[in-house]
C-alpha cells in the first residue's frame, strides 16, 4: 500500500468519527487559511484535500438524513391517510 493510499484511508477514518457539524467547524477553518493565502503550497494542497473529504462527508451526511426525512414523512403521510 502507497503512503497517500494509507493516509487517505486514515484520513477518511477520521471523518466519519466527527459529527456533522465538527465536520462542517473543520472545513470552515481550513477554508478560511486557504483564504488568507498564507500557506505553503504543499500545505495548501493537503488543505484542499481534506476539505474535499470533509465536503463530500458533510454532502453524504446530509442525503442521509434527507433520505430518512423523506422515509419518514412517506409514514406519517400513510398513517394519517389510514385513519
């Protein structure tokens, strides 16, 4: 196994240990230091890779739980329709 395919394997380990919004505090942080334009480049592009990782963490978290909203109302819609 390469070092990059290790340490994108950690990498996403440690995503799906954050919540949703530790997720969300983490790119916010790493975006605002990409901003400020003050990294170094190899910096910069290991920011730019987690915050990828973060972004589609923070999207497949998002479709889940629209994805139960929607299950979920589908029940209630059917219950009350029942009664």
């Amino acid at each position: 196994m390469t070092k990059s395919s290790t340490s994108a394997k950690h990498a996403s380990k440690e995503a799906v240990a954050l919540s949703y919004e530790q997720a969300l505090a983490e790119l916010e942080q790493l975006l605002a230091g990409m901003e400020a334009g003050q990294l170094p480049l190899d910096q910069l592009l290991e920011s730019y890779r987690r915050g990828a990782e973060l972004l589609g963490f923070c999207r497949a978290k998002l479709q889940a739980v629209e994805q139960q909203v929607k299950v979920l109302e589908g029940e209630g819609l059917k219950q009350w329709g029942d009664s």
